[in-house]
C-alpha cells in the first residue's frame, strides 16, 4: 500500500513512520510511505504555499497551483490512488471505513493548514473528504496518520499475528475486554482469576462478557447496531437476576429509598 501525504510539515510524517509498527510495515514492504512537501512545487523565489482568503477575514488559504502540482506529482506515483482531503467537514472515520480504505492500493492524503485549501482542489481533486471527529486540529497530519495508522494495522502481515487486528474493540461492534499481566497483585490489586485458569475456552467466554459489560455501560450505542447473540441474551438476563436481586434485598432490609425513588 503506497501512501503519499502532501504537506508543508513532512517531517511530522517522517518521525510517524520511522518508528514501530509503521517502520516495520515499510521495512517488510507492506506500507511504501512518502511525503510530498507542498512548498516544492511552489512558485516563485519564496516558494508561498498560502495567501488571503477572498471576501476578507482571519486566516489564511492554501493556494491552488502548488497544491494541484502536487497532486499531479502523487498521482503518477500512485496511479487509481484516491485523493482523500483531511477536513472537520470530512465523512467520519470509523472502522469500517478503515477497512475500505485497507482495500486500495494507495492513499493520496492532502494535508491543509489554517482555514484549508481553496475550495476549487477539492471539486476538481479530492475523491473523498474525511474527519476523524468533531474537533478542530492545527492541520490535517494528525488525521492523516491516524488513519494511515488504523490502515496499516488491518494490510496482511502488518502487526505479527494474523488474528489480533480483528480480536481489538469494534470486532463485531463490541468493545475489547480488559487486559492484565504481571505481577498478580499490584497496589493490592488482583486480576481476575479465571484467566490463570488456564482454561482457554473459560477465558474466551470470560473476554466476551467483559466486552459485552463494557460495551453495555460506555457505549450501549454499539449494542443497536449488531443483533444480540444467545450468549450475550444470556448474560444480560444473568446480569438483569443479579441487579433484581440486589435491589430487592436493599428494599428487603428496609433502609433504602422508597419504591419508585420518592
Ligand atoms: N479531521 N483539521 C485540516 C485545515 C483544513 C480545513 C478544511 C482542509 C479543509 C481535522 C479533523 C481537522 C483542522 C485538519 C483544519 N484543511 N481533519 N485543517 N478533525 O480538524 O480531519
């Protein structure tokens, strides 16, 4: 997978990809990274990449020459690579977003600074304009790499084992489970036991309780958008018992609130 990040701030791209799995990835010829610096193919002895917006007001634009020279530049590198704009007005990012984009033979990601790019780029230009959620960045290299980062993990061979990119949170829309390892205790602290067990199909069963319970108390958004199976049917009515019977014997002992709360 070849991506190309056209930016004023190639270095930002570089120190990303120099290090862990991305180095790996590009060393194993799984990712071909590159950063096109967008102030290359400006012109003029000052090489402006930016100017004032038309109609006045704060900020500043990045201009269309440079821009469109080196997305020229990228395409003929990455020929039938989609052009993807980084932008707040963007598409969300998500993972299964990710995993299309895991599709393509190469990401042409263009990286705007101060209010953006001059609108005719993106109606000429950009395939695909994506945000990585409803908050305001300084630029769009930060975006980029996380989506570079949640594509890479997903290529073949990106991450060692074949199955832990799958087995992560938003596996089938549930959250991932909690992980523990050594020491036994720590600050008085244990971990939960059926995970010395050794009893490979008890801790699965216990992974996907824990995910489903966390799934149910931080995101129940999740739960409505894959059906419920008969395992987790079954641990919610287990749950829903065990929550029945702990506010009945509070009402029992009489100390509590009324029925009803009043
Ligand atoms: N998810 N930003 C881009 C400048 C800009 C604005 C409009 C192109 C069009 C962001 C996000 C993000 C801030 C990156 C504004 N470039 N990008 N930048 N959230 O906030 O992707």
């Amino acid at each position: 997978m070849k991506f190309i990040a056209l930016t004023i701030f190639p270095e930002l791209l570089q120190a990303f990809w120099d290090n862990g799995i991305m180095r790996r990835a590009s060393a194993g010829g799984i990712i071909e990274p590159s950063a096109l610096n967008v102030r290359d193919y400006a012109q003029g002895r000052h090489k402006v990449t930016d100017d004032r917006p038309y109609g006045g007001g704060c900020g500043m634009v990045m201009k269309p020459e440079p821009l469109a020279a080196a997305i020229g530049a990228a395409r003929r590198t990455a020929p039938g690579a989609p052009v993807i704009l980084l932008s707040p007005q963007g598409r969300r990012f998500d993972q299964p977003m990710a995993k299309e984009l895991a599709r393509c033979e190469g990401l042409i990601l263009i990286c705007g600074r101060y209010e953006g790019i001059d609108e005719r780029i993106s109606e000429q230009f950009v395939d695909l304009e994506v945000s990585i959620g409803d908050f305001v960045l300084t630029g769009g290299e930060l975006a980029a790499m996380a989506v570079m980062d949640a594509v890479t993990r997903l290529l073949p061979g990106a991450l060692g084992n074949e199955d832990s990119a799958d087995q992560d949170s938003f596996r089938n829309q549930r959250l991932d489970c909690g992980h523990y390892t050594r020491p036994p205790e720590f600050e008085g602290r244990t971990i939960p036991q059926v995970l010395l067990t050794g009893h490979h199909e008890l801790i699965a069963r216990w992974r996907r309780a824990d995910g489903l319970m966390r799934t149910l108390v931080r995101r129940p958004d999740l739960l409505q958008l894959k059906p419920l199976d008969g395992e987790e049917i079954g641990l919610l009515e287990k749950w829903r018992g065990e929550i029945d019977k702990l506010i009945r014997s509070q009402r029992d002992s009489g100390s509590g609130p009324s029925p009803g709360g009043g």
